[in-house]
C-alpha cells in the first residue's frame, strides 16, 4: 500500500477520536481511574484544570494522535500492509511499549507523585494544582484494569486507523 500524508492524519485524527471516547468511557464504567489522555498531557504543561485540558487537547488530538501517530502507523502499514490481524498486533506492541511508559510516568511528568494509600484518581494539591498518582508500570496504580485499556485502547487506535486509511488511500 502507497503512502498518504493526507489519508494518515485523517485516519489519525478518526482513531483518536475513536480511542479517547473507549478510554472515557472505561474510565466512566469504572473499569480504570486512568485521567483523561488531554488533561494528563496539558498537566506536563500547566497545573490550571481548564488550560491543561485545552492544551492537553490541541496535543493530543492535533500534534501526537493525528500528526505523529498518523504518519508512523501510515508507514508501517505502507511497509506491511493494513490488515486488520496486522493492526491489531500493531496496537497490541504500541500499547504495550505505552504500558511500560506509564512505569516511568512519575521520573518525567511534573505532577505525577507517588502517593500510597491515597486515591488512585487525580488530585488536587493546594492552589488548586494539578497533581496525579503514580500510575506504575501499565498503569496498575490506576486500577487492575487499566493495563487491558492501555493495551486495548492502542488496539483500538490501530483498527480504526487502519479501516480509514485503507479506505481513504
């Protein structure tokens, strides 16, 4: 299959779409207290709730879902075809390499601390700051299931990138 920058952030901007909606709504049937992808990634940048999310948001969707994913999962798909079994591996590695991520989440991200004991959701500091538990590796501080909605998620993107594209191409 053939290249396409325009079909790859089209096809990006569709599957984070489509992933974000299944992370809410894991996360709204309990199933993880994993914080939103756009508040989680604008909280790297601002502690304000509101700016994060509205920051959180223009990078997620715009810069790393959209551009970044986009084009790398178009050119591996490029190189190994987009089958939905090879999308679906794809997301699987994707998500895993995401899971071990999340290990290392508390050594980079500003305001994610490690709490024992307290919430496993988001909370606040004094000022209202932003400040986030430790998620551990696969994100199991965020809750046991959490490591199959990563995974899951990164599935996800990658099935419906790979639909858009093949028929956007």
């Amino acid at each position: 299959m053939d290249f396409s920058l325009l079909s790859s952030l089209i096809a990006g901007f569709l599957a984070t779409v489509v992933m974000t909606l299944a992370t809410e709504l894991a996360s709204f049937r309990g199933a993880t207290s994993m914080p939103s992808m756009p508040l989680l990634l604008g909280a790297w940048v601002s502690g304000d709730h509101d700016l994060a999310v509205a920051l959180g948001s223009a990078l997620h969707y715009g810069v790393i879902g959209t551009v970044a994913y986009g084009v790398l999962y178009a050119l591996v798909f490029a190189l190994t075809g987009t089958g939905l079994l090879v999308a679906a591996v794809v997301g699987m590695v994707h998500g895993a390499l995401i899971g071990v991520g999340l290990g290392w989440l508390k050594q980079v991200h500003p305001r994610v601390v490690d709490r024992p004991g307290e919430s496993r959701e988001a909370v606040s500091a004094g000022r209202g700051e932003l400040v986030f538990n430790d998620p551990g590796m696969f994100g199991v501080g965020w809750g046991d299931m959490t490591p199959a909605v990563v995974v899951g998620a990164y599935v996800v993107y990658s099935l419906v990138f790979a639909l858009v594209y093949s028929l956007a191409v």
